[in-house]
C-alpha cells in the first residue's frame, strides 16, 4: 500500500488521478479524428504525415519553452493553481481546435495545447510531495493508469463521435477538460508547505535553467537520456500510427479507436497494478530495462505485422513498455530535494518536448519517404532507439 504523508491528502491523490483521467480522455477522444481532419485539409498521405508532424512537434516546442516556467512557479506559488489554471486552458483549446477552417488554426491550437499540458509537470511534483520516495514508482504509476485509463475510453468514444463529424469530438474534450477544472476547484488541497517552497527565478524557469538541474546532478544525466529516447520513439503512435493503420490494414477511425482503447486498458493493468509489484520485487531499475525491451519488441512487430490481426496482437508486448515510464520517474525523483520536485519535472518535460520536437518531424518525414515501400520502416527505426534506451538506463540505473 502506498504510505501518503498526511492523511488530508487522500482526496486530493483522487483528483489528480480523477483530473489527470478527464485530461487524457480529453485528448485520446481526438486522436482517431487529427490525423483525418489533417488529411482533409492537407489533400494527400504524404502531405498529412509532413503536417501530422508539424502540429505534434509545435506542441512538443511549447512543452519545451513552457514546463521549466511552470514548474518554477509551482515550486514557489504551490502546484494547486498552476493545475487549475492549466486545466481551464486546455478546455478553451479544445474549444479553438473545434472552430479550426483551416491548417493555420490546428497548429495555433496545438500551441495553446502544448502550454496547457505543461501541467503535467505540476502534477507529478504533486504525487512527489505527498509520497514517500520508496513508494513513489507506485504512485506515479497511478497516475499512468490513470493517464492509460483516459486512453481507453478516449479513443473509443472519440471513434464513435466521429460518426457525427470529425469535429464532435473536439467539443467533448472540451467539457471534458472544464469538468476537471471544476472538480479541482472544488476539491484540491495544496501540497507543498510555504516552508519549502523555492524563490522563483528566470535562471531556472527558462528551459536551458532547467537543464541545469540534470546537469548539476551526474547521475540524472543518463537517466534525462533515457527519458529522451523513450518519448523520441513514443512519438511514433502520435504522428503516424493511425495514418500506417489506415494505409496499410485498412482500418478506419472506429477500429483505430477501439485498438487504442484497448492499448489503453493494458497500460492502465501495467502501470495501476504491475509496476508496483514488479519494481517491488526486481527494483526500478531492472523493471525499467524490461519495459524498454519489451516496447521495442512490440513496435517492431507492428513495422512487419502481415495483417490487421497481428497487427492488432502486438499490443500485447508493447504492453509491456509501460513498465519503464513510472520507475523512470521514481529513479529520478529519488536523486533530487523536496525543493527541487517541480524544477526536475519541468526539465524532464523539457527533455521529453526536445524529443517531441525533433520525433515527430523525423517520423513524419520518414513515413512519408517510405510509405509507398517500407511503410512500417519506422516502426523499425523506433524499436532501435528504445533498445538503445534499455541498454543507457540499464547502465546509468545502477547508482
């Protein structure tokens, strides 16, 4: 059982978890949708995959700028309303990408989107404040669950609004994201003390400040590597899955959508209820290791499945891959003060943006190159980078 510092937190591990289940929901009810209306306006798969990648990476460069600012401010003005503000803003994005006629509005939407998550970053400080460090590889992988949970009613329900326009689900992501922020208004306590809060400074609220942190730290600078190199190769389902899905196996967004669903509900069992045993039992580092391997197996099966049934049967190994995110975190987050929580998440989002930066540019560029005769070369590629994560993490994990 995970051990909460004090008991008056309870309900408030419940709204992030609650908080962090509507987000999700929110943005899986548009990823079999995206792709669609990008490809509606782009007028060609190879145009698609290019923009699908420019709207990813102009997210991903918002992550980058924005999550050390709001990770500073979190240290020094407290996490409850830097998510609360976050939360609100998601909502009116989802509200601007519904109206979106054009390409133009996408990618200003994805912007305001990549600002808004930027919370993320407050909230697994928040699940550090509260947490004992030998229980915390459990909590945040509640919190994965929680996230994993989102993608298994997200996708499915957003491939069933998709029936009545493409832009019905945009809407309910909307309310979505305003019900969270009404929830949190109402329920969420603060977390960090006045006592340990950090003053707040450019030095560390800028993104090459909060690099520094990793840096000043000898033995977070592999583990940052292994962070980039997972989300590097995670891109992979954000900018070309649901495209290769339709052009190779012929599945349309329903099916895309149930098929998330389900990847969803296995990430929900392996983060909510396998980490904590596993890492329990082997350690975060070892656990860690098997997640990676098992990512790459899995996505390299999907780069040579010969049909939509084994297409559809690889989620089970890849499964598997959600095992290395929470102990990753866990490893990280033991290496770093009280005082510092919300800076390392801030730097750690920057890390995982610099790879949303450069990931989605690359697979979307790569897909476009090979479509017409390695379709699935990328998913190749990406089982590469994770097996080279595995082999970093497994040295740098040993500290």
């Amino acid at each position: 059982m995970i051990r909460f510092t004090p008991t008056r937190f309870q309900p408030a591990v419940a709204f992030i978890l609650v908080t962090a289940l509507l987000d999700v929901m929110a943005l899986g009810l548009v990823i079999p949708v995206l792709p669609a209306l990008v490809e509606e306006f782009a007028h060609s798969d190879g145009a698609a995959g290019l923009w699908n990648g420019l709207l990813v990476a102009l997210w991903a460069a918002m992550q980058f700028l924005f999550s050390p600012l709001i990770g500073a401010l979190s240290d020094r003005y407290g996490r409850r309303p830097v998510i609360l503000i976050s939360t609100i803003g998601l909502a009116l994005d989802w509200l601007l990408m519904a109206l979106a006629p054009n390409l133009w509005w996408l990618a200003v939407g994805r912007m305001l989107g990549g600002i808004t998550s930027s919370s993320f970053t407050a909230v697994y400080a928040y699940m550090a404040d509260i947490t004992a460090p030998e229980h915390r590889s459990k909590a945040f992988g509640l919190v994965g669950a929680a996230w994993a949970a989102g993608f298994v009613a997200g996708p499915a329900l957003g491939g069933i609004l998709a029936t009545w326009g493409p832009r019905v689900p945009f809407w309910a992501a909307a309310a979505l994201s305003g019900a969270a922020f009404l929830y949190g208004l109402a329920i969420l306590p603060e977390s960090l003390a006045p006592d340990k809060r950090m003053p707040f400074a450019w030095s560390r609220a800028n993104p090459l400040g909060a690099l520094r942190l990793l840096r000043s730290h000898a033995e977070l600078i592999g583990l940052s590597f292994v962070n980039f190199l997972l989300y590097f190769a995670h891109h992979i389902f954000s900018v070309i899955y649901v495209l290769y899905a339709a052009h190779r196996y012929g599945l349309g967004p329903l099916e895309v959508g149930l098929l998330l669903g389900c990847a969803g509900l296995l990430d929900m069992a392996m983060q909510g209820y396998v980490v904590g045993r596993v890492s329990a039992r082997l350690g975060d580092r070892r656990t860690m290791v098997i997640g990676l391997v098992a990512g790459a197996i899995g996505i390299f099966l999907m780069g040579i499945a010969p049909d939509k049934y084994w297409f559809a049967a690889t989620l089970l190994p890849n499964s598997l891959w959600a095992l290395a995110i929470p102990t990753l975190q866990s490893l990280m987050t033991a290496r770093v003060s009280e005082r510092e929580q919300g800076q390392l998440q801030g730097a750690n989002n920057s890390v995982a943006a610099i790879a949303g930066i450069a990931s989605p540019l690359f697979f979307g560029w790569l897909y476009g190159q090979s479509i017409d005769t390695l379709p699935g070369l990328s998913f190749v590629v990406g089982s590469l980078i994770l097996l080279a994560a595995a082999f970093i993490g497994h040295r740098s994990g040993r500290a």
